[in-house]
C-alpha cells in the first residue's frame, strides 16, 4: 500500500501556479486559529477540483462548508477568488442545493483526485465557478 500524497503536495505538482495563490489565502486563513489544517487542506482541494474540473458543481462536505462560510464572510472573498480564477472568478454558493448524486460525484472526484477521505456529511449546498455550471 501506497502513503498517500497530502492534498496541497498534489496542487503543488499538478499546478504550482494555482498552489501559489492558494497559499497566501490558506496562511491568512490559517491565522484565524478557527480551522484546522486537515480543514483547510479539504477547502483548498476542493477549490483545486473545481479550477482543474469546469462544469463541476460540486456539493461539499460539511467542514469544507464552514470554512467557505468564513472565507464568503472575508472582505477579500471576492478578490480571493478573482486571482484564484482569472476571468471566472466568482465562486458561486447555492444553499439549499446539495443532492444525494452531487455529494457522491465529488467524494468520487476528490478520492480519485488526493487518496485521502472525503469525510462528513453532505453540506446542503451545491459550489461551482460561475459561468461554468452546465445548464
């Protein structure tokens, strides 16, 4: 059995320019205390599916829910968002929208993506990047 990779060691590889910015948002993130770095890892992969995936609409689990909650609460949510995705740029963030299917999809995407568990529930959600969502 292989030791699975940590999430952000796989950004890093897959896309060191996408890790980069990244990184200044966690740190500023990480100061706050309030999260753990297992919950910032889970965060900053999901963002990662969603660059690396359009058209995903991914519906998170429950701790990556609240560290978005936080991050959406954050005067530099937007411009986050911006540098993470360039002209894409908004995150969009539809509660009351999860599903069943949806959870399922992205817990496959995000295992088969880090070798690691997507673990929790579903939060009732759905997170894309606008302009991406299939109609």
């Amino acid at each position: 059995m292989t030791i699975p990779k940590p999430i952000l060691s796989i950004i890093q590889d897959k896309n060191p320019e996408f890790y980069q910015s990244l990184q200044i948002r966690l740190v500023r993130m990480q100061r706050s205390g309030a999260y753990s770095a297992q919950m910032l890892a889970q965060y900053a992969g999901l963002l990662f599916l969603l660059s690396q995936n359009p058209g995903l609409v991914a519906v998170p689990n429950q701790a990556i829910d609240a560290v978005l909650h936080s991050h959406m609460e954050q005067p530099e949510f937007a411009q986050d968002m911006a540098r993470l995705f360039g002209d894409r740029a908004a995150v969009e963030h539809v509660p009351g929208a999860g599903s069943k299917a949806g959870f399922a999809a992205t817990k496959a995407l995000f295992e088969q993506e880090f070798q690691v568990s997507y673990e929790g529930g579903a939060a009732a959600c759905e997170l894309f990047i606008k302009g991406d969502r299939p109609s």
